[in-house]
C-alpha cells in the first residue's frame, strides 16, 4: 500500500495527525451516518485531501471546512471545484469560535476525521459551544470513543465519560482499522456521534463549578472522594449529595457527580 502523497498533495505531516481516508466503504459509511438535509449547515474539521470533504460536497451542495494546514487548502479548492460551494476557514480549530459561525442561521452539524494528537482538546473546546451545534460525526482512536461512552465501574470510566454525557449524547458507531487510513495509524479507530443535550438537561446549576469537582475528583482517582476533593466538598455536601465519601471518582455516577457538585455550590 502507497503512503505516498495523492496526486496535487505533499507528503502526510506527521505533526499535525495527518492519515487520510483513503477506503471508500468507510468514508460512505460516515457520509451515510451524517446523512445531510437540505438546509443543514455542514461543518468539516481537518478536511485534509479532501477524502470526506467531496462526497459530502457532492450530495449536499455546500459545506464549510476548518483546516490549518496552509498548504493543502490549494489543492483541496482545487479538487473540489464545480462540486458545490466549499468555504474553507484557514486557522487551528480550538481557535474557532463555533457559536459565532453558527451565528443566527441553524445549529451546525460538525463531522471531523480528527488529528488524534489534539481530540481531547477538540472535544472539550466543542463542549463549550455545543449549544450552537445540532450533532457531532467524529472519527477518533477507538480508546478515546470507548472512554467517551464509558459506565461507571470501568476502566475506561474517566473525566472526558463524565464531561461529555453531561453535554452530549454519545453513541458509537462503528470500528474503523488502520488500513483504511494512508499512512495507517498505529491504533485502532472507530467513529461516533454526539448529539448535545438540550441546556439545562443535565441539572447543573455551576458549570464551572461542576468541571473544577470532576477534574479535581478524577486528578486523584485513586484516593477516596473525601480527599480527593478535600477543597471543594465537605461532609455536609456528600450528605446532602447523598454520596458516600469514602467512594471514589471512577465509581461515581453522572447524575452523582451533578448532586454533588450542586450541593457544594450552594454552601
Ligand atoms: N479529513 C481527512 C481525511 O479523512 O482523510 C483528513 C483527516 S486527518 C486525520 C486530520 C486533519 O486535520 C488534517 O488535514 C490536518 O491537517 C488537520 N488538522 C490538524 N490539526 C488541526 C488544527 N489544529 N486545526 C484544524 N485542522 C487541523
């Protein structure tokens, strides 16, 4: 199998997560999965070569892409020329104010092979503005999707599982192998769809205050939940949470997490 450049594009850049696409079923399979209707407004982050950005500019007539790598913009306006109307944005995508993109026009519908060295970043910064987007396709490293949709009481169960069920829906997919990709990546991959929450669902008074307890709760997983958050949570808040602080994060609900957090932000 060629790792080489497809014609009209340089070499993968290893540094910026570059493995394109490159095995038809799959990338009908994600085109499927997001399945555009007309009016939708369909962003594409990291469109790379293009492997995902044509078809889903073929079938749905316009589309916007977030890419930073400057040198693949050409041939990728290039190669998408007379498929529809592509914009393309040019910056680092946790640069990207996605609330303002949205804008007045509808929630966006984001899809995503991502460059796996940053998709936990990407995903908190889409956290942030998952108000203004309606659902998320995302191809990521198999681990990263089994920890995002992990229960408690696993060993995937961590701060990204209870960050993200806070805000969103997660639901896997599908697995995707290595050999789909040019150059393959050293892990397996699978694809995932998030679909955000409706504001307020979740239950959470502070969200500020809700990120500062998991993260504190989970930077420590292995002590007790009475010492891990020993500068947030006193005895008064577990008994009002109605949760044992003798337990520890990575057997703590969601809905556990939210009692919790609620109670110590109210005294
Ligand atoms: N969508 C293409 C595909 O499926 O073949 C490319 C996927 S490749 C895994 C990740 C893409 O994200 C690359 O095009 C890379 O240049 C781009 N990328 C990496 N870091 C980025 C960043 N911070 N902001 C926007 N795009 C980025």
């Amino acid at each position: 199998m060629s790792t080489g450049p497809a014609p009209g594009f340089g070499r993968a850049k290893k540094a910026l997560g570059q493995h394109f696409l490159h095995e038809q079923a799959y990338i009908e399979r994600i085109v499927d999965a997001v399945s555009p209707r007309p009016g939708d407004r369909v962003v594409e982050i990291g469109p790379g070569q293009g492997a995902l950005t044509l078809p889903l500019l073929r079938r749905h007539g316009a589309l916007t892409v977030i890419e930073f790598d400057r040198d693949l913009i050409a041939p990728l306006t290039r190669a998408a020329a007379g498929d529809g109307e592509l914009e393309v944005i040019h910056r680092d995508v946790l640069e990207v104010d996605f609330t303002a993109l949205a804008g007045d026009g509808p929630p966006l519908r984001v899809v995503g092979n991502l460059p796996y060295n940053i998709s936990s970043p990407i995903l908190f910064h889409m956290i942030d503005h998952s108000a203004a987007i309606a659902d998320m396709h995302f191809m990521l490293q198999k681990e990263v999707v089994e920890r995002m949709a992990a229960a408690p009481g696993s060993r995937e169960y961590g701060r990204l599982s209870v960050m993200l069920q806070a805000a969103c829906l997660v639901m896997p997919l599908f697995e995707v192998p290595p050999q789909a990709f040019r150059p393959p990546p050293k892990v397996d991959s699978a694809v995932v769809r998030l679909a955000p929450r409706p504001a307020g669902e979740a239950g959470i008074d502070d969200p500020a205050r809700f990120a500062a307890v998991v993260r504190a709760a989970f930077g420590q997983r292995r002590k007790t939940l009475r010492n891990a958050l020993s500068g947030l949570c006193g005895p008064e808040h577990f008994e009002a949470a109605g949760v044992d602080p003798g337990s520890r994060a990575e057997r703590l609900s969601l809905e556990e997490f939210v009692r919790l957090s609620n109670a110590s932000a109210t005294g």
